[in-house]
C-alpha cells in the first residue's frame, strides 16, 4: 500500500493528487458554510478515532511489517501508510505560510516606498534559494549547481541564522537585566540564582570557591548551581512540562470533537 514510485510515474503522481486537491478545495469552496463545518469535523473526527482506536485497542500477535513476532490490531498495519499524511499536512502549512509572506511583500513591493527594497530582496533571495537548491538536488545535477547550492546553504543561510540569533542575545541580555533589578523578594532571589548559576558554569567562578576545604565541598559554586539545576529546576521544568501536555491534551480533544470556537468555519 502506498509503495514508493520513480521516474514519471512520481510526476504522474504528484501531478494527480495536486488536481485532486485543487478539485476538493473547489467543491469545499461552493457549499455553504455548515456543510464545510460539518465535513471538516467528521473527517477530523474520523482521523483522530483511528489512532485512538489503533492505540487502545487490545492487541493480538500478527505480522507487522518485517517482524513476525510483533503485537498489533487489525489497525495497526495502516499506521505507516496513514503516517504519510502528516509530511503532506507539513508541506501544505509551509505552502500557506509561503502564499502569506508572497501576498504580504508583494502588496509592499508595489507600494514602492522605502521599504520595498526589503520587499525584492525576499522574492529575489526566497525564489533564487530555492531554484538554485531544487537544482542541486536532482539525480543528474551539475557540480556548478551542487557548489551554488552549497555556498548559499552553508556559507550564506547559516551564517545569516547564526548573526540573528547573536543579535537576539542582546535582546534576551536587556530582558533579563530589567527582569534581575531588585524590586522585591522575587526579583531578589532571581537575582541571586542567577549568579549563582552563572558563576558555577564558568572557571573563573568556580575558582572563586576553590580553596575551601573538599569536606565543605557543598559549599563550592559549582556543586550549588548543580542542586539548583537538578534539585529545584528540573522539578518546576517537570510541572511546567506536565501542564504542557495537559493543557495540549485538552486543546486536541477539543479540536478533535469540535468544541474548539473559532474552528471549523465558525463565525
């Protein structure tokens, strides 16, 4: 089911489920507004049921894949071929973003105002990027479209990721410093922590406390900023963590069974 295909039949492929989908979202497009609430709603239900399903069900000893000996329900061999779904969900959520970010500097592109500039440079980087990295990535590509390729990737993309995210730290840096002045208890003991941690991560703090004798070791920075880190930290990322998925538990049933408001087409 769903094996894996080469050469034109891929494109026969791929050209066939874009003309389905474009067909589907014609016809979605022409029903009224409860008729596509409801549509979406029962195949969202029925998509979540069949993990559901697949998961809770009891299971049975059958041939799963290349191991005989796996457990698994009558479900449970349509896990994979359903799993296909989410790359194509993925593609059509970046395809949505990339349509937002087209529409919105195109409409500044055209204003021809001062910052139309940035507006070309997006198209000229997004569609040369990407033509240049298709390219290099085909069975029969050129070593010229290979090193253009990697040039842009390595030498220019990650290099730019690795300036914006430098230039954030000084963001994060004046954040945290009008979060550390003393105001009150809170604030104080942030404050306090803080140094802590950060003097137990680097040598010169640690140095700091290295002539105290090693039977008083819990007295060193370093071994403090380990019982902060394991001790009260990890505890409260744990709770933060469990609230988390609690809270996104409760989102996806909601989502799942249609009480979320502002879902499915509602006004």
């Amino acid at each position: 089911m769903l094996e894996p295909v080469k050469g034109g039949l891929w494109y026969a492929y791929v050209l066939g489920s874009l003309i389905l989908v474009a067909a589907l979202l014609a016809v979605l497009s022409l029903l009224p507004r409860r008729a596509k609430r409801y549509i979406v709603m029962t195949v969202t239900l029925l998509g979540g049921l069949f993990y559901a399903l697949e998961f809770f069900l009891p299971t049975h000893p059958m041939m799963v894949g290349d191991d005989p000996n796996a457990d698994g329900n009558f479900l449970t061999p349509f896990i994979v071929p359903m799993a296909n779904v989410l790359p194509a969900i993925s593609a059509c959520a970046v395809g949505l973003g990339v349509i937002n970010l087209f529409q919105l500097h195109g409409k500044r592109a055209l204003k021809r105002n001062a910052d139309s500039i940035n507006s070309i440079a997006f198209f000229v980087s997004c569609i040369g990027m990407a033509a240049v990295w298709i390219a290099s990535k085909q069975p029969q590509a050129s070593p010229l479209s290979k090193a253009l390729g990697k040039i842009l990737f390595e030498g220019a993309l990650q290099n730019l990721d690795a300036t914006m995210f430098s230039i954030i730290a000084f963001y994060i840096t004046s954040a945290a410093y009008r979060a550390f002045r003393v105001r009150s208890m809170e604030a104080t003991l942030l404050l306090a922590t803080a140094i802590i941690v950060m003097l137990g991560q680097i040598t010169i703090g640690q140095l700091l406390t290295a002539w105290i004798p090693p039977r008083y070791d819990f007295l060193h920075v370093e071994v403090i900023r380990n019982w902060i880190l394991t001790k009260i930290n990890a505890p409260a990322t744990r709770a933060i963590a469990i609230g988390l998925g609690i809270g996104s538990l409760a989102v996806g049933l909601r989502i799942w069974l249609g009480l979320e408001r502002g879902s499915y087409f509602d006004e």
